[in-house]
C-alpha cells in the first residue's frame, strides 16, 4: 500500500481517487454478501400483525422448534440485519423478544392476524392491560 501510494504520487494521480475506488468496490462487496442472507421466503410484517415465530432452539445435543406468538410492536433495520420485536403477555407478565428475521435460528413465521396501527412503533402497548391493549384488524377487500 506504501509502495502504491508512492508510484501514484510519482506518476501524479490523485491518491484519495484511487482510495474512493477501492471503498466503492469494498461496499458493493459486502452489500453482495448480504443480499446472499436475506430469505425470500417470508412474508410481509408489519407493527400491529399477530405472528407465530417459530425458532429452533438447542437443549444440550437435542433441537426442538420453539413458538412464539405475540404482536409485532417495532420494525428495525433493512436487509440482512433487519429485527422484530414481538410482545406478548404471558400469565400477567409482558415478555418481548428480539428475533433477527434473516437469521437461520428463525425457522418460519406466520402472520395470524394484520392490525390496523398508525404508528410505527407501539411502545404504548407497555402500559396498557387487558382489553385496552386490543387491536383493530385490517380488512382486506
């Protein structure tokens, strides 16, 4: 890398050019590799769906799938990155989980219900109880 930065400044080409190059092919790499891990196979989420994840999960040298139902309340990321976090109360306790929706730990899921929401994160859901935290369902026609 020395050596190039020399002979390119010898031969009097601009060294930040050749630098920005190597960050533009270095980016559509990794952006490749990303695109490979991103399943197809899903379908649309929303905050407010209803959806059944079902995840593997690893107890000594067994595996077994384990559901997991609740509201979908936040959307993160994009891409291969992307996360849920579906809630759900369980005897009286709120339970959220965090589950990256490329992952291979995450075998399925499925869209139960679609909600009607207005907002894009529905953290409002914590503090509510009971029938208060109902959701209206979206129509389709």
């Amino acid at each position: 890398m020395l050596c190039l930065k020399y002979y390119l400044h010898y031969v009097n080409i601009n060294v930040n050019f050749v630098n920005n190059i190597r960050k533009r092919t270095m980016n559509s790499i990794i952006e490749e590799l990303r695109q490979e891990n991103v399943r197809t196979d899903l379908p649309r989420l929303n905050p407010g769906d209803t959806v059944k994840v079902f995840v593997r999960i690893k107890e000594g040298a067994k595996e077994r799938t384990q559901a997991f139902e609740g509201v979908i309340i936040k959307k993160r990321g994009s891409g291969a990155g992307q996360t849920i976090t579906v809630r759900r109360v369980f005897q009286g306790v709120g339970v959220e989980r965090v589950f990256p929706v490329n992952s291979p730990r995450v075998e399925q899921i499925k869209v139960l219900r679609s909600g009607l929401v207005r907002r894009a994160k529905l953290y409002y859901l914590r503090e509510r109880t009971g029938k208060a935290t109902r959701i209206k369902e979206k129509t389709t026609r």
